[in-house]
C-alpha cells in the first residue's frame, strides 16, 4: 500500500489536484482499453501490507481487468457472476483469463476483496483519472 499510497500523493502533488483468457502486455493497453468504459477500481491492501490495484473496464459488451499488484501488472478478459461466500454473504465473483479468481464486497461501506486463497484486501476505490496516471507509470 505504501507504494501504491506513494504514487497516489506523488500524481497529486505533480497534477495538483473477459470474456475472453488473453491477457496483455501493458505497452498494448492503449490499443485494448482505448474507447473502453470505465466501471470502477479497487485499491487494498492485506494484512502484511501486500496491495493490489483492480480496475475493470467494458469494451465491446466483453470486461476487461487491469491488475497491479506493485510489481507486475496484466490487462485480461474476465467474467463476472453473483454468488454468495460463507461468512461473508452476497459477494461479485470474478475470474481472469480463465484462471484467476477473486470475490468482490463492501462490509460496512468498506470495499474489500477476497482471493480464491483466503487472502482479504480491503481498501478504497480509486477514480479512472488515478488509475490511469497509475498505468502511465507500468
């Protein structure tokens, strides 16, 4: 989180203020969201301060997940369904590129995210302007 927090004061400060399993190189993202719809991203965080940056654009009637996890990043086609989890209840269960999965809530007002490993993030969302000044930066 403190690098994700770092670039978030750093853009700040500077400015002022799948249905489908590819995934795709970050020097093409122009090319796969350019003319997308912007729906929404997450930033969290887990118990050992481990971040994660998810975005989620529509192109085309198809979605398309951008993930940054501080260190690599992937843009790739995911599905979406509703389902429910233990513990937790409704939850939005999305898989990329056929493989990754993870569930999407709000507790308390508070987005929070949980692997298909048990890992919690929970976080905050971020406008498009942030996340894009992000990808600028892959």
């Amino acid at each position: 989180m403190k690098k994700i927090i770092t670039l978030l004061a750093l853009v700040t400060m500077l400015t002022g203020s799948f249905a489908t399993t590819t995934a795709f190189a970050a020097n093409d993202s122009a090319q796969y969201i350019s003319g997308a719809r912007f729906i929404n991203a997450f930033h969290g965080q887990d118990e050992y301060n481990n971040e994660i940056l998810i975005a989620m654009y529509e192109k085309d009637g198809e979605l398309i997940a951008y993930i940054n996890d501080g260190i690599s990043h992937v843009y790739a086609g995911c599905t979406e369904k509703d389902t429910t989890m233990n513990q937790i209840g409704a939850v939005e269960q999305y898989t990329v590129g056929g493989t990754f999965v993870f569930n999407f809530f709000e507790s308390n007002g508070i987005p929070a995210i949980v692997m298909d490993d048990g890992t919690v993030y929970a976080g905050e969302y971020l406008s498009e302007y942030v996340v894009t000044e992000v990808m600028k930066l892959d």
